[in-house]
C-alpha cells in the first residue's frame, strides 16, 4: 500500500508552521514597537483585536467557502491573503496602520484550519485523523519556536520591517509545492487502489448528504459541543503566544532582542503534546475503543493537564515558569488535536469546514473579548506598579478553562451519535 496521504499531512504542516510564524512576530516585536509607537497595553490589546475579529469573520466565510470549491483552492486563496497582509505589516507606521494589516492577515489566516481539517476528513479513516491532525496541527509550534530565535535576530541585522517582509514571503514559496502535489485521493496517480480503499474504509461517509445551512447546523447540539469548546479555551492559546513574550520580560526581565531559548523549549513542548495527543486518542481505538470515548478520555486528560499552570505565580526562577508553562500549552496542543477530529468523527465531509469556521469563529470570539479584558486588567496592575500580580491572576484562568469546557461538552454530547443531515 502506497502512503501519499503523508505527503499531504507534510503540506498541512508546513502551512500551518507558516500561518503561526506569520502571526507570532508581532507578539516578539512587541517591546521594540511599543517604544517606537508609545503603545499602552490598551493600545496593544486593541491591535490583537483586530485581529481576532476579522479571523473570527474568516473563519465563518472560510468555512462556507472551502466547502463550496474544495480545499485545493480554497487553500490557495489563504495563502496568498495572508501572505500580502503579514509583508503589509512593513509598512505600517501608525497604530491605525496595525490594526488595519493585522484585521487583513487575521481574515487570510482564517483559511487554514477549515481547509486543513477537510483536508485530514479527505484523506484519512477515523482511527488516523487525529494522529494526522496533530502532526499538521504541530506546524504551529514550530512556528512559534522558530520565531523566537529568528526574529530577534532579523530585528538586530535589519530591523522591524525586514523580519515582517521575510517571514511574510515564505508563504508564496509553499504555493508551488500545494499545486503540484494536493488533490482529491481518487484523482493522484501516486495513489494504489489497497491505499485510496483504507482512506474510504469508513464506509458510512461516502454516501452523498445536502449541503446544510448555517442555521441547520446551529440546530445540532455536536455544533454546540465544539463551539463551547473552541470558545472556552482558545483564548488561552492566543494568550500564550500573544503576551507570554511580555510576560517573561516583565517577570523575569527576559530580553528579547535575542533569540530565546527559553520560549523556544515552550512551543517545542507543544509539538510534543500536539503528536502525542493525536496519537494517544487514535491509540486508545485501536484498543477497540469508539472514536467518541477515545477522544473524550483523552480531551479530560489534557484539561487536567492544564492545571498546574496556576502554579505558576509562585515560580521564583524563569525555568520554573517554563516548564509549568510548558505542560499547560502542549496540553493544549494535545486538546486541539483531538477537538478538531471530533468534527469530522460526527459530521459528513461536506459540512466539516463548515462547523469548524463556526467553531472556530466561537474560539475567535473568545480571542476578541479576553484581550481586551486582558489589556484593561494588566493596565490597572501596571498603573498600581505590580504588573507580574496581574499575570498570575491570568494563570489562574488560563488553569481552569478546558475542565470547564469539557463538563460543558460533556453535557450536550453524553452519548456517542453520528449527526444525519
């Protein structure tokens, strides 16, 4: 049997590692801008703002789109937005600028997850998706410990604007690669017929179902599962890569005008967690387990994961904060993975993008209201001369979120039942 559906988990990879590369430098420009702008923690949190709303918006009309003329081309039509947006960033040199280009890559980089999950529904059975999504879905730690180390050192050679324009043209580069190599399983030669046969041995998928509305979907309670879910512990996720950075430089007076290895072991560990929890789920059904017990014993695992990230306020040396930090994101990493497969467990393929761009907008929701509570919060603890006491009351947050997301979901799907439209 031949393994082509590797290659393309290769691509989604290579993606997504581009999608958080592009969306991460701005966090570690973060001190070099504020001096440059007079930036306050408002008008930061505003930035991230933008943002998020024109990705929560992306991510509904993304959704939708890819459904309609198929992830080859949706994928292409990111890329490409999110790409011109992240360069655009050089050029911006008032606060209104950043806002404006960050909206724009927000609404291209919203593309990614729909096409790249509807991607893994395509070409994987159920007892490997999650596996497949949690190596794609890693891409976006490596973005994150590349950029550490890559930024700060384009920001001391050239400048702000060059580590803008550099990282923004990579994502032109993987276009070539995504034709040449990316469509349906039955049109790749590359393909044998025992190979194309695994892909479509869940057999209960293949049979063709109306496309549903947006308010027929809403109507489901599976929907309402995965949008509590991304809603509740998305936020989390951005907070990390959004101000962890400041974080460390507030605490533990980290400078960041050189490469980090501090935050480059933080995001390694979440390539872990993101593998890991991909194939602890798929694991577990190869024990004979349902996929739906499968993902959710492994889901309350990584929420309890989470935990101990409260205790990061009492860390009295960085390495203490990391390794706890660590835990609490590649856990999250781990919850992502499997989250995302419980979407296409449940529903047809041609309604996958759809309810991620809805859950994914929930979690994008939630990546509007948090920073902005965030940026008013660390202000006031800035103003009072005690800003470290205002990231520690986040932590506690950030500890609690994915048990309650999982009680939450717990509740509307007890029981395993595949959605018939």
């Amino acid at each position: 049997m031949t393994q082509y559906r590797w290659r393309i988990v290769a691509l989604l990879f290579f993606a997504t590692t581009i999608n958080y590369l592009d969306r991460q430098v701005i966090g570690l420009l973060k001190p070099t801008l504020e001096h440059e702008f007079q930036w306050s923690e408002k008008d930061y949190s505003r930035i991230v703002l933008c943002f998020s709303a024109a990705y929560a918006l992306g991510l509904l009309l993304f959704g939708r789109f890819i459904d309609r003329v198929g992830v080859k081309r949706g994928y292409i039509v990111s890329i490409v937005a999110w790409s011109v947006a992240a360069m655009a960033h050089a050029a911006a040199y008032t606060t209104a600028g950043f806002m404006a280009v960050r909206a724009a890559l927000g609404l291209g980089e919203a593309g990614n997850f729909p096409a790249a999950i509807k991607a893994v529904a395509e070409w994987f059975p159920k007892g490997e998706r999650a596996l497949a999504t949690g190596i794609f879905n890693s891409g976006a730690n490596i973005g994150a410990v590349i950029a550490p180390i890559l930024v700060p050192w384009i920001l001391g050679v050239w400048g702000w604007q060059m580590a803008f324009l550099l990282t923004g043209v990579v994502g032109f580069a993987w276009l070539f690669f995504w034709q040449w190599h990316y469509d349906a399983p039955g049109k790749r030669t590359e393909v044998s017929a025992q190979e194309l046969a695994y892909i479509h041995s869940d057999a209960d998928e293949e049979a063709p179902v109306q496309r549903a509305s947006w308010l027929a979907l809403l109507g489901i309670r599976q929907t309402w599962a995965f949008i509590v879910g991304k809603l509740l512990t998305d936020p989390i996720w951005w907070f990390f890569l959004f101000w962890l950075p400041s974080y460390f430089d507030t605490a533990f007076q980290l400078d960041l005008k050189k490469p980090s290895l501090e935050l480059a072991v933080v995001y390694t560990a979440t390539t872990v967690g993101s593998i890991g929890g991909g194939y602890l789920s798929g694991w577990f059904i190869r024990q004979g387990w349902s996929p739906f017990r499968a993902r959710k014993l492994a889901m309350l695992l990584f929420a309890a994961c989470v935990a101990p990230v409260v205790l990061a306020q009492w860390a009295v040396h960085i390495w203490q904060a990391v390794a706890l930090i660590s835990l609490a994101a590649a856990a999250h990493q781990a919850w992502s993975a499997n989250i995302f497969t419980t979407v296409s467990d449940v529903f047809p393929r041609n309604a996958v993008s759809s309810v991620i761009g809805i859950g994914g907008m929930a979690g994008s929701v939630g990546g509007i209201l948090f920073p902005i509570w965030v940026g008013y919060w660390l202000d006031a603890y800035k103003s009072a001369g005690n800003l470290t006491a205002g990231y520690n009351a986040l932590f506690m947050v950030c500890g609690s979120a994915y048990l309650v997301a999982w009680l939450i979901m717990h509740a509307l799907t007890p029981k395993e039942a595949r959605v018939s439209l």
